[in-house]
C-alpha cells in the first residue's frame, strides 16, 4: 500500500466522506488536494469536497510528466479531469491511479461499431466490490437499430462471459 506523502489539514479532512482511507494524498498546484483512496478519487479543499469519483467512472488517464499533471477521462462523458500536480509528485501517483482503475476492470472486450466507431464491453468492480457492465463508444459511431442490436450483443456476451445474468 501506498504511503500518503503528505497529509490532509485538518480542515480539509473533515470535508472528506466517512470510512474513505487515503492511500496516497497529494497536493495541487493552486490549493486543494487529490486524494487516491481504494473506493475512488477525490479532490477536497479546506472548503468543500469537490470530487468523489469511483475508479470504475475513469475511460482512461494520461500522464504528463513534464507538467505533473493527470487527466482523467470519464466513461459518462463527463468533461475530462486534469489534476495539475505540486512538483513535488512521487513516482508512484501515476502507478497507483493505474492500478486502481485496472483493478475496477474484470473483462473488456472491444470490436468496431456497426457504421463506424468502436466500441468497448467491460464488467467493471464498483467500490463495494459489486460486479456491473457498462458499454462505451469512442470515434464518430452512427445511432440506429443495427448499433442498439449490436451494443444488447456485446454486453450480454460481456455479461456471460463472467457468469453474470444477462
């Protein structure tokens, strides 16, 4: 497990959810805090909460060594995450978000997208250990019938793959 480099003020540790355990704290250029812990990351200040994300919600995340900075891709969509880093980062942050994300991943399977695309079945562990799938698409993919028909394949073929209920 990893060590928290530094810790939260006390302020900012009362913003945090109830049972979280920190496995590594680091602080962010411009104030607050990114916070890995085992259910997810978050991002507190001394003021607020201002993310709680489980591993599951990332696509995927680009390191940049040069800037200290994570950018986290969310599989709703959502806008991406940049977490600009205090030059003071340990190795093991970008280690330890790709091992929290790939432990969130049982199975992936990808294929290209009827009319265009890819898309991507995963059985994902969400942080109560609960087993879930979720289909996502990337590149320019045509909706329709043939797509809807292919994503019900794809995920009961995920689904079955693991023993899950289709």
């Amino acid at each position: 497990m990893a060590r928290s480099r530094e810790s939260l003020p006390t302020a900012a540790a009362g913003k945090m959810p109830a049972g979280v355990r920190p496995l590594l704290v680091q602080a962010l250029d411009g104030g607050g805090w990114a916070v890995l812990a085992g259910a997810g990351l978050l991002v507190v200040t001394e003021d607020e909460l201002v993310l709680h994300r489980p591993w599951s919600d990332v696509d995927h995340g680009d390191w940049d060594g040069e800037a200290n900075a994570m950018t986290l891709t969310w599989v709703d969509g959502a806008a991406p995450t940049r977490l600009d880093l205090t030059e003071d980062v340990p190795a093991r942050f970008p280690l330890l978000i790709r091992e929290q994300v790939e432990h969130s991943l049982v199975q992936v399977i990808t294929e290209k997208a009827a009319g265009g695309g890819q898309l991507r079945a995963a059985i994902r562990r969400g942080p109560d250990g609960e087993l879930f799938s979720q289909v996502t698409s990337s590149g320019k993919v045509r909706r329709g019938p043939a797509l809807e028909a292919q994503i019900a394949d794809l995920e009961k073929r995920i689904r079955t793959a693991v023993g899950l209920h289709a």
